[in-house]
C-alpha cells in the first residue's frame, strides 16, 4: 500500500529527494505521514485540497480491500 503512495507522490512532486513517507501501522488502521518539501506542499495539496482529497480516497479503497482504515496527513 506505502508503494502506491509513493507512486502516486513521486510522481506529482519536483523535488523527488525530499519525499519522506512514514508509515504508522495500527491493528484495523494505518497512517501515513507524508513530508515533501516546502515548495511542492501545494502540488500535493491541490486548489481547495481537491488532490489531497483524491490522494485519500484512492488510499482509502486499496486499504479496503485489505479490511483495513487508512489516513493520509501531509506535514510541511
């Protein structure tokens, strides 16, 4: 699941080195922390954080199939 994630950001940022994806695993949940870099903050957040929304929905159903809950925070 962190794979897609990563994938997903990779490819939407400029500064692809400072991409740091933290994975917090629960017992039913699991939380990502996604740091970028000050500058592509808001590529990944989007206009009214419409792509953030999106990156969390795409996230939420692949966690879905693994009966699992998922939570997507970006930290600047």
């Amino acid at each position: 699941m962190k794979e897609i994630l990563e994938t997903i950001i990779l490819n939407l940022v400029d500064n692809k080195d400072a991409v740091e994806i933290k994975e917090v695993d629960g017992e039913k949940s699991i939380i990502f922390e996604v740091k970028v870099a000050d500058t592509d903050m808001g590529k990944i957040i989007g206009r009214q954080g419409r792509l953030a929304r999106s990156i969390r929905t795409v996230m939420k159903s692949v966690a879905g199939k693994e009966h699992k809950k998922v939570s997507v925070e970006f930290i600047g």
